[in-house]
C-alpha cells in the first residue's frame, strides 16, 4: 500500500499542467502549446477534465476499479487531443469562401466519423463507443462548473469542441429551412 501511494505522490509531481492520475505530462507532444493548454483548461474549469466513456459490459470486463459505475473514466487531455489523428487543413481565397468550404463538408462529417472509428479501448478497457470524438470534446472542455450546471443562467450547451449546430455562410443554397437541429 505504501508503495502505490509513492507511486501516486511521484506521478503527481511529474504531472505539474494535467494533474493526471494516469498518464505523465512528459508523454505528450512536447510543443509548448499543449501543456500550455492543459493547464489553461484545467485553471479556467477550476478543476481536472473529467472523461466518461461507457465500458462495454459483457462477463469479463474488470470494471471494480473505476470511480464510476459503468463508465471508463480519465482526466486528461492526453486521453483525447493525445489519440493520433489525420488532420487536414484547406487554404481559401478569402473567409467567406472558407465558410463555404465548412458547410460544404459539414454533411460529411457523420459517414467520414462512422469510416473511421476506431478508438474501442481506453484504460487497457473495452469501450461501448468506437468514435473518440466525444472523448475529445470531454478531454478540451474548460466550461466552468456553472457553465456546465443545465439549472444555471450562465449554462453553455457543450465544450468547444463539440459537433456544429449551424451552417456558417452567406451563400444562397444555405438556407433557415437546413438548420434541422432541435
């Protein structure tokens, strides 16, 4: 017992921006913008991220560890932003053409998602999810507790990095009639 509490307290040291339980600062990208970021997210939510993900139930999942039932639980970016990932980034001629460009891909979004979903373990645990999208979102969420509490005045809907709502541009074939989202 003392040794995992050792373990812990020398974990915790090394974790100066995440305040990780579970993964070490030093094992992510080594930019400065990224412990930059963790700790910026962490000092504005006034506390760690806390990542839920659904564990997959079935006879030999070991679940007893986790601090909630049923879910698979992290608190660091590293477990979202740390995944790797294809990114891709478009060049437009000006900003009403990239917001064009944003609506036009927007409907892809969902079947290029479900072509590449592939994050069904976190933790060394089966997940009941197999798109990290949501673990992302969770990972970058820097909403305050008010900010995140549906009974406050000051409630915003979700993090940052959470699915579009709306279409962004001025061209004719955006219409009020496509913004189906309730």
């Amino acid at each position: 017992m003392k040794e995992l509490a050792a373990c812990k307290g020398d974990l915790m040291a090394r974790n100066v921006y995440s305040q990780s339980e579970f993964a070490i600062d030093g094992t992510e990208n080594p930019h400065p913008r990224f412990p930059g970021l963790m700790q910026s997210i962490r000092e504005r939510r006034g506390s760690k991220v806390q990542i839920l993900v659904p564990a997959f139930k079935d006879a030999h999942s070991l679940l007893a560890d986790e601090k909630f039932p049923g879910q698979i639980y992290m608190d660091s970016m590293h477990f979202g932003m740390g995944c790797s990932c294809l990114q891709v980034t478009f060049e437009s001629q000006s900003i009403n053409h990239a917001r064009y460009l944003h609506d036009m891909l927007l409907p892809f979004t969902p079947l290029l998602a479900a072509l590449s979903a592939n994050s069904p373990i976190f933790k060394g645990k089966l997940a009941d999810i197999d798109l990290r999208w949501t673990v992302i979102s969770q990972s970058v969420d820097c909403r305050t507790e008010d900010e995140r509490d549906p009974a406050s005045t000051k409630y915003v809907p979700k993090s940052r990095y959470s699915t579009m709502n709306h279409y962004i541009s001025n061209h004719q074939y955006v219409k009020d009639a496509y913004f189906d989202i309730i």
